[in-house]
C-alpha cells in the first residue's frame, strides 16, 4: 500500500514540475507571437532532439535566456574529425569556431556558416553545408543511460542466482516481470523448444521500450521513442532476427506455400514476400505514432489552462491533463508489452515446424 502511495505521489510531482515548466516558458511573450503560437512552438521544441541535456529555461529580469542543464559533445566530420562542447553552440545563439571551419545550431541542426553565422535560406530550406553529425544527442545519451541502468541490474540479478540466492530491492519487483514475459509472451508464440534462443532480445526490448517510455512522461524532456530513427532501428532488429531465424518451412509458406494451385502461388508468393516487410514496419510506426501523439495531446492540454486564465476552465484542463498522464502511464507499458509480443509471434512463426498432409 506504502509502495502505492509513494508512486501516486511521485507522479503527481512529475505533473506539477511539467506545468511548472511550461508556466515558466509561457511567462515570457516574444514580441509579434500570441500565446497560441508560443504554446505550439513550445510543444514542437519538446518533441525534438537536442544537442545538450536542458531541464528547462527561463528570462531572467534582465531578458536574458538561461538554461538549466549541461552540454553534450558533438562530433563532426567535416574536412576531418570535429569534436567539441555543445556549450560553444550556446543553443543555437553563438558561433563555434573549430579547426578553422564556424557552425551554428539552427532549428536542431547544425550547418557551416561564416563567422557572422549567416544562415542562407531559399524557399523555406537551409542552403549551407550540412556537415556529418554523429553527436551525443539527448536521445543518444539517454539510450546510453538507459542500457547501463538495464545492464547493472540484470547483471547484478544474474550474479545473485548464479549464487543462489534470492533476489533483493528491485529484483523482486522485476522477477515477476521477467516470468510473465517467458510464460506468456515467449512460450506461448514460439514454443518451448525455440524460445530460449530469443529470451534475451525480447527481455531487453521490453524493458528498454517500459523504461524509456516512462522517462518521456518526466519533466527532463526525454522522448526517445518518439523519434522515428530509434523505432526504425528497434523495428529492423526484429525484422533482422526474424529473416535470419526462418526456416525451410517458413520461406517455403512465402514463396512457395503448399496446398495452393500454382497460379495462385506465383500472385501469392510477392504479395506474402511484401507482408515480411510490412509487419516490421507497423511496429515502428505503432510505437512512434503512439508515443508522440500522447505527448502532444498531454502538452496541448496543459496549454489550454495557460489560455483559459479562469478557474473553470484551468480547473478542468488540469484534471483532464492529469487523468491522461495517468493514462500515460499504462500506453507506456502496453506499447512495449505490444512490440515485445508481436516481435516474439514473428520469431514462432519463423521457427515454427509445420507438417504437410
């Protein structure tokens, strides 16, 4: 019950330090913007990437930005290496000299300009060389956090059966977790003699997708999933796992499927060869659609109270607003219950051993 109550409470924190955030972001008006604009501009810098890890930001008294975080480095290759802080970027305010060559931070990206910074735009695109960005990104950085956090506790998990012994703190709240993904996800779709095989992708997948599905719903501004890079690779690892893993009997039911008349097996056989690249697909395209559109719905409604400015309707917008981020709550989990089960019936069906009659 202690544990329960400890949850409500820290979710209701997260809620209130989001909206306390967004005040503080609408409380400075741009000149030439309404507060419509400025709610939707907010919404779509917090859907993006950025190259340092900002909590919030604010405009002192003297109208100046300040932003709570720290840098990330980036690295460009560009005529060679470039590697350097995101503070010289100073979020896209200042240009960074490096090795001879000036960049500058323009709408998340970054391009080569001269040392005034000038930006050369034609119809709405940016015309200036955009130099190779392999930089350690928010995202990227929060995938690194995330898969050290799941290996110290699944190793340390690991180590303490190994010596047979029970599982302590967290590990007792994962355990039943971890059972329920190997009697209910995995056995069940790709039977007892293939599932081992498969295990640790569908463990680490699960929890990756749970976890950092979660940390989007916290005020630090982490949406991972809701890039549609990351979904795309998770998807391909499953398509790659599965392509890999099929079987005789499995490309035999593609190309070639047993008990149907010829002509329809030649009609069948592109349309089936098509379907192996499509249901990888609707999984990174669930997850990404699912994940933003619960962001941008949440963020919308905590900017109605900020238009409404009465207690009738703030009141309501509140309420509303933090229902859904309850809601969210259990999306955060469905999805990755979702891409973990279809992931593991792709795999029995891959391995699956059929008998012709």
């Amino acid at each position: 019950m202690q544990n329960v109550i400890s949850l409500k409470t820290i979710c209701l924190l997260f809620f209130f330090v989001t909206a306390f955030s967004f005040a503080k972001e609408e409380g400075h008006h741009e000149e030439g913007k309404d507060l419509k604009t400025e709610i939707k501009e907010y919404i779509d810098h917090h859907l993006l990437d950025s190259h340092d890890f900002s909590l919030f930001s604010y405009t002192n008294d003297a109208g100046e930005h300040k932003y709570i975080g720290f840098p990330l480095p980036v690295i460009l290759f560009d005529n060679g290496l470039k590697v350097f802080s995101s503070s010289k970027l100073h979020h896209g305010e200042s240009v960074a000299e490096v090795g001879g060559e000036y960049y500058k931070l323009y709408h998340g990206k970054i391009y080569k300009t001269d040392a005034e910074g000038t930006i050369h735009e034609e119809h709405h695109h940016v015309s200036n060389v955009k130099p190779l960005d392999f930089s350690i990104t928010k995202n990227v950085f929060t995938v690194f956090l995330v898969g050290l956090l799941m290996f110290f506790i699944f190793s340390r998990m690991a180590k303490t059966y190994k010596n047979g012994q029970m599982t302590k703190g967290i590990g007792r709240f994962l355990e039943p977790i971890i059972i329920y993904v190997r009697d209910e996800i995995a056995i069940p779709n790709i039977g007892k003699k293939h599932y081992k095989r498969y295990m640790s992708y569908l463990l680490t997948i699960f929890f990756f997708i749970w976890i950092i599905n979660l940390l989007g719903l916290t005020p630090l501004g982490v949406n991972v999933t809701n890039n549609i890079a990351v979904t795309f690779a998770l998807a391909l690892l499953t398509y790659l796992i599965t392509t890999f893993s099929g079987n005789k009997n499995y490309w035999k039911h593609i190309f070639w499927m047993p008990g149907v008349p010829v002509p329809m097996k030649i009609i069948l056989a592109p349309i089936e060869l098509l379907g192996t690249f499509i249901k990888p697909f609707s999984l990174l395209i669930r997850l990404y659609a699912n994940i933003t559109a619960g962001h941008i719905v949440l963020m919308s409604i905590i900017g109605l109270m900020f238009i409404f400015k009465n207690w009738v309707g703030s009141t309501l917008s509140f309420g509303l607003a933090f229902v859904l981020s309850l809601l969210e709550l259990l999306v955060a989990a469905l999805q990755a219950y979702i891409f973990t089960m279809l992931s593991a019936l792709y795999f029995g069906s891959a391995v699956e051993e059929h008998h012709d009659h």
